[in-house]
C-alpha cells in the first residue's frame, strides 16, 4: 500500500477539474474505491484461473490427497484432443448452440418487430414474454421433465391435440432422435425474449427521418425492410447471438436438470461432461485441462466474433 | 397523434398484437401450469388428459414443507382426536407428519445468500463505478474490459480451484462462502452497469457540490447516490436474480447447511415416489417472487436488460 501514501503526496496529478479538493487526494480515493473489486475478482476468478491452468499440467486427483501430485506436461491436453468422447460431446454442444441461435434469432427478432408496431398495451405483452428468462434454469428445467412426460405431460397433450399423434407414442427425454431437441425446445422459450429485447433496442434506435427520407424516394416497404431495418438491427442482433452464444457454450444448469446429459450421453454438453470428469469421475488434472480447453475455445471464439461485430459496426 | 409515414396502420396495429399475444400466451402455459399442478391432488396432476379445471387442495403446499411416511393398517384405524387441519388432510392419505422438511430451511438459505452477496456486489460496485466514471485511472478501458471478462469463464471451469480453495479456508458449504462467491460473480456486472448510469450523470452538479465546500465524499453520497438511484436499484435486482437462480456453484459447492433452494427443489420427493404438485409448490413459492418483481419493475428491468448488453 506504499502507493497509496506517494500518490498522495504528490498532490493529484490527473488534470481532472476537480482535483483540488480538501481531504484525500482523487488519486487515493479513486484507488479506495476500486481495490476492493480488483481483489475480489483476483481471488475468486483469476487466482483459481491459473491454479486450473497449473493443475492441467499435473495428475492430481481430489479424492485422493495424499498421493504425490506428477507434472505429466502435455498429456492430459493430447488425451481430451485425441478422445473421440470428447468430439461426440462437442456435436452434442454444437446441435444445441446452431439451433437454440437460429430459432431464437428468428422467433426473436419477428417479436421485436411486431412489439415496434406499438399496439395497445404492447409493454405488458413484452413483460409476460420476457419473464421465463427471469426465472431459475434448474426449478424450471426440473418442471419441463413433467411437461415432457408421455401421456400425462403437457407438451404431449398438446403436441397430440395439434398433430393427431399419440401423446404416449412419444417421448422427448427418452428418445435418442428426440432429447437433443427436447432441450432445444425448452432454451428457445427461455432466452427468446432476450434476443427479442436486444432487437427492440436495435429497432428503436432507428431515426423516423431514414424512413420518411425512403418514403419521398418511393422505396417500398419491403425494400426499406431490406435496406434500412436490417442492415441498423445487425449489429444488435449479432450482440444478442454473441451473449447467447457463449451463455450456451456454458449451459449446464438447464439441461442438466432436463434430460441429465441423456439418455446415454447424447445430450451431454461439454460442461456437463466436464463436470462428470471433475467431480463424479474426480480426475481432477485431466478435467483442468479440459476447462482450459474450453476456456480458451469460448474467448478466441468471442475475440474473432467481435472484431468481426465492429467491422459491421463501423459500416 | 399528427399523421406520419411511419405511423403503423390499424391494421397492422391488430395483427402484431394478436400475434404477439398469442406467442405470450404460449408463453405462460407451462408457468401457469407450475402454478396450478401446486394446487392439485397428486391423481389430478397425472390425470389424463390433463386437468385445466379440478378441485384445489393444499396437498402439495403440506407434502412440501413436512417429511411424512406411511402409517400402518393398525394405525390408520385407529382414531385420533385433536388433529389439526393438515395433519388431517395427511392422514387421509394414510400417511403421518413426522416433522418439518428442510424446504423452509433452503429457502432460507437462498434468501440470507441473495441479499447478503447483492449488498455486498452493489457496495463495492457502486464505489468502483463512481471511481471509472469521474477519476482518472491508468489502463481504464482495459481493466473494465478484464472485469467484464471474468463473466465468460463457465463456472464449471472454475469450480474445481474454488472448491479446493474453499475446503483449505473451510468455507465449503457455509454462507460466507457462497456469498463471496456470488459477490464475485455479480461484481462484474454491477461495475459495469453502474458506471454506465453514472457516467450519465452530468459532471456539473458534483463540481457545484465541491465550490459550495462538500468533500468529495459528502459530493458522492449526497449528489451522485441519489442521481444514480434507480439505476443502482435495477442493478441489485439483477444481482438478486443472479444469486437467486443460480445453480451450477450451488450443487457442486453446498450439500447440506448453505445449500439453496434450485438445488434443492428437484430432489423433493413424496412417500411414494415423486411428487409432482410438492414440487410445483416449490417452484411455486421459488418462483412468483422473481415474477412479481419482474412485473411491478418492468421499466427499469427492461431498460436494463438492453442496456447492459448494449453497450458491452
């Protein structure tokens, strides 16, 4: 903390207008105020951060304490890469995050542009949209296994009652074809609000002008839908596919109470799968590297998927 | 309203809302189902088809907050006076009260753990805007993009340090550590949108409080705090239904005293298997809070919501 007590005799250095103020310099309270927050995230998000990177290079296993911990260097990461479990749980991921973003984008962003056509009342419509997205994964996902149940569910019911089809003849969590979407099914009801909200945003941020400036130009309104509405939504919607992407890389609470990773592992998603490793299976190094696996996919993913934002951004 | 090209017809007007409406309805089926299975009998809620209309019972609304198990032949004949109503409606199904569940207990625990790591998140969240918001600090942008960062690593990933750390500092499964935790966890959004709204906050009106001799202290609690109100409290309750949710660090980090209800509510289970209207009941009780609140707040939430994701 020696800094603190230079810094502050050397009398607020920042230019700021305000700086000269009675009692602590700028300097001292702005570093007061943010310590705080940096050390908490040290401690709790960056501190085990490095403790996993360093574990992944090691054979600890949790329950087994007293064993000498061996640096094994690179194994662990050459097993995850060359374990074809692994990649069946990657297409496992990749089902749920194609799917989940398409329909959620589509389903989403129609909702928005409805919601913009400011109908009576269209505020407490958007709230009673948006409340699944409030609610626990795990409570509800719990409940969705209820819903699915052949026969008494009722999603069954209700399927049966559209379609003509036997409720009883089908089961979304116990069938290999259909579990994948059964989870499919109950995130797209969960976050389609979000991507709708963020879409709204987009929507709302369009001046009048542009399109009275396309009205006296005679453009038709399918041609300002193509050329003005979606052109100022993309980067909006392209946030909303961004956060909703790297939400459902992590996603475990949902499908986990869902469908459990089954029937067998056809829906075991990468966090699920990991999460078996760590602390069903307690191959502790081997599950670290797996996390650091998964880390670094999710933040080259983003950073690649950013700068590709800002370029539509500054079109 | 003047007539604009702009303005949607009538018709379009009826159309999307009916559409609209229509998907909201959709919507709040299974949550008016969570609702109603609470209510229901257990051979109501595994009736086929299933019951839209049947004869309410608070059933589910016992069978959750009691352990109950099954009375012998003997037992069941044998008369009993005194009983109160819900030993009663118990009794009738052959079972007896043994004691309370633990529902109440988890309950309990996720509100002393949502509130405490709210406080604590919106604290040192608040002081640590103010700061990025008026001083001026080496590396700015990057340490609040580091701090928005710590929100992508999957808690799965960091949950094995976590728990090796919280077992050599004892604090697995108690309520200091989760409140920890969640602080972390939410501390990062809190920063974030905080500083957006006091960034908002014209920089005139602190500088007027400094002429007129306040500290910067006094500046801070008596004009920026009051500007930034509304924002600070739309940020707590997404801090509160950050730590009220949560699941993933919830299982993996609490077994017993600390753990909170998400956990909790799927392991329910009746004398004779699962049973489905005590679990509604808890998802019930669980869930209508976070409802309510989403109504009643919808403005600032809803402003939230795309605000915070904006302008990430």
């Amino acid at each position: 903390m020696s800094e603190e007590t230079n810094t502050q005799s050397k009398q607020s250095p920042s230019g700021n207008r305000l700086s000269k103020v009675r009692g602590l310099s700028d300097r001292a309270i702005a570093w007061i105020f943010i310590s705080p927050t940096i050390l908490i995230l040290l401690a709790i998000n960056i501190f085990p951060l490095i403790w996993t990177v360093y574990l992944s290079f090691t054979n600890y296993r949790v329950n087994r304490p007293n064993k000498e911990v061996e640096f094994v260097g690179l194994r662990n990461y050459e097993r995850i890469l060359s374990d074809s479990d692994i990649w069946i749980t990657m297409q496992a991921t990749a089902h749920f995050l194609i799917w989940t973003i398409i329909l959620q984008v589509v389903i989403g962003f129609t909702l928005a542009y409805l919601i913009n056509k400011k109908f009576k009342g269209n505020d407490l419509w958007t709230t009673i949209i948006v409340l699944p997205m409030m609610l626990s994964p795990a409570v509800v996902g719990n409940f969705w296994t209820f819903l699915y149940q052949p026969q008494i569910g009722l999603f069954n019911y209700v399927v049966g009652f559209v379609s003509g089809a036997d409720p009883s003849s089908f089961s979304m969590i116990g069938d290999v074809a259909l579990a994948p979407w059964s989870i499919v099914i109950v995130d797209t009801w969960m976050w389609t609000p979000f991507v709708m909200l963020i879409c709204l945003a987009g929507l709302r941020s369009i001046p009048d002008s542009i399109y009275e400036a396309a009205e006296c130009d005679r453009a038709s309104k399918w041609r300002q839908f193509w050329t003005i509405t979606i052109p100022m939504v993309l980067p909006f919607l392209m946030l909303a596919v961004l956060f909703r992407g790297i939400e459902n890389f992590k996603m475990f609470d949902l499908v986990v109470q869902l469908t459990g990773g089954g029937p067998g592992s056809i829906t075991e998603l990468t966090s699920i799968n990991l999460k078996r490793e760590a602390f069903e299976k307690w191959r502790t190094g081997y599950a670290s590297a797996y996390a650091v696996i998964l880390f670094v996919s999710i933040f080259g993913i983003a950073s690649i998927y950013v700068k590709a934002l800002n370029k539509v951004k500054s079109r | 309203m003047s007539f604009s090209v702009t303005e949607p017809s009538n018709r379009q007007k009826w159309i999307s809302g009916a559409l609209v409406i229509g998907y909201a309805i959709i919507t709040l089926l299974p949550l008016f189902w969570i609702v109603a299975t609470g209510f229901k009998s257990s051979p109501d809620s595994i009736a086929y088809p299933p019951k839209v209309i049947f004869e309410p019972t608070v059933e589910g609304y016992v069978n959750l907050f009691t352990t109950q198990t099954r009375l012998s032949q003997d037992a069941i004949s044998e008369p009993r006076k005194n009983l109160s109503w819900y030993e009663q409606l118990v009794r009738e199904k052959g079972n007896t009260i043994v004691g309370p569940s633990r529902f109440s207990e988890r309950f309990f625990n996720s509100v002393i753990i949502g509130f405490g790591s709210t406080f604590f998140a919106i604290l040192l969240g608040t002081i640590s805007a103010y700061a990025f918001s008026r001083f001026r600090i080496p590396l700015k942008d990057d340490l609040l993009f580091f701090i928005l960062s710590t929100r992508m690593m999957p808690p799965i990933a960091v949950a094995i340090p976590i728990f090796l750390m919280f077992r050599h500092l004892g604090l697995n499964d108690t309520h200091a550590g989760m409140i920890l935790l969640y602080t972390a966890v939410n501390l990062s959004l809190a920063v974030w949108l905080i500083n957006g709204f006091i960034d908002e906050i014209p920089i005139e009106y602190e500088e007027a409080a400094l002429i007129d001799g306040y500290t910067r202290f006094q500046a801070f609690y008596k004009v920026v705090l009051p500007q930034a109100a509304t924002g600070i409290a739309s940020t707590a309750i997404f801090c509160l239904i950050f730590a009220w949710n949560e699941y993933a660090f919830a299982v993996l980090l609490t077994s017993g005293t600390a753990q909170t209800a998400p956990p909790f509510i799927p392991t329910i289970i009746g004398v004779a298997g699962q049973d489905w209207p005590a679990v509604a009941a808890g998802a019930t009780l669980f869930l209508l809070p976070v409802m309510i609140f989403t109504i009643i707040l919808r403005k600032h939430l809803l402003r939230g919501i795309t605000f915070g994701a904006v302008r990430k």
